[in-house]
C-alpha cells in the first residue's frame, strides 16, 4: 500500500516499533543530502518524512497484517535519493534513470514471515506503475551467514534473486562488514 499522507500514523507506528532501525532515522538518510541528515534533529527527520507523505510518488509502501501496519519499504527514484546520487561506495553503473529501493524495516513479531519478500513484490509494481525502466537494489551478499536485521535493513542478494533481479555489478559498500551489489530488475520491454 502506497505510504500517504492519510498513512502517516500507520507508517509512524512500523518506524517506532520496530527497535533501532527506525528510531531518529525516520528513512530519511537516503533522501537527504549527509550534511542535512547529520545536522538534523529527530523532529526535523520526522518532518521531512512526513512531508515526502503527501508528494508524488510516495515514498514508499507498507505491509499490513490485517489492519495492523508491520513493513515499509523505502523505494523511489534514484535521483530522489539525495544520499545515493552522491555516493562515492554505491555508484551508477549506466544511465538508465532507475528507481532504487535502499532499505526494508519488518517489525519485531512479523520477521521472518516473508514481509520484505512482500514488499519488495508491491515495489517492483509500484515503480513499474510509475513507468521506472528498472528497479534497483545493493543488499547486502551474507554469504551464507546469518546477518542480523540490523545489518538486513536493505536486503539479501538471496532475496533480490528469487525476485528476478540480476547481479550487476559489486559496491564497495559494506554493511555489517558484508560486502553489497548492485542488482537490477529490467521493468520495461526491450525495442528492437
């Protein structure tokens, strides 16, 4: 479900319950420039965020359980994200204008029940609908370990993989020292 202005309280309750990934963040830190986010205080991220709310396109989707709201997943445009155009770890591999998705946060109680799978499901579709040519991902590749949620907030390679997305290119980012990828989802059909 797109996270509207109306969502606001639904997307404050996934970002505040689910333990350190969402607290003084606000999924804010890809979407401003390192500078802003780091001289911002928590109510200045929660506004930001809560502004981002009510603009075309939203900035991502959650999950609900029934009535309750238990995932988000940031997705947008890569030029969105302040942070990401920026970066000196995560580079562009090409020109094609992708829309990225840069992070996942599954409340406590409602991991490992296949949320993040679900949503990165609805934001391949979403970005389709929106007309993005391809969607982008750099999880993280656990190599057969088990990674903390800490460390999974943007995803397993795994995860990517069984969604469709292919292997582009390594990073030289690292989360919880494990190295990330590039990895791409084609969305719309080749022109001879």
């Amino acid at each position: 479900m797109p996270a509207t202005g109306e969502r606001w309280p639904d997307l404050r309750e996934v970002l505040t319950s689910s333990g350190s990934l969402g607290q003084g963040c606000w999924c804010v830190a890809w979407r401003m420039p390192s500078g802003d986010f780091g001289r911002a205080d928590d109510a200045r991220r929660r506004e930001v965020m809560r502004d981002l709310l009510h603009r075309e396109p939203p900035p991502g989707l959650l999950a609900y359980s029934g009535d309750t709201p238990v995932g988000w997943c940031n997705v947008g445009p890569r030029t969105a994200m302040e942070r990401l155009v920026r970066s000196k770890t995560i580079q562009p591999v090409d020109d094609v204008p992708v829309w990225t998705v840069v992070c996942f946060v599954v409340r406590t109680g409602h991991r490992r029940k296949g949320v993040a799978e679900a949503l990165l499901h609805g934001a391949v579709d979403f970005a389709r609908k929106h007309g993005a040519p391809a969607l982008e991902a750099y999880p993280i590749d656990p190599q057969g370990r088990r990674v903390s949620t800490t460390a999974a907030y943007v995803g397993t390679a795994g995860m990517f993989e069984r969604a469709g997305f292919r292997r582009l290119a390594p990073t030289s980012a690292k989360s919880a020292g494990l190295p990330r990828v590039v990895m791409r989802l084609d969305l719309q059909e080749a022109t001879p």
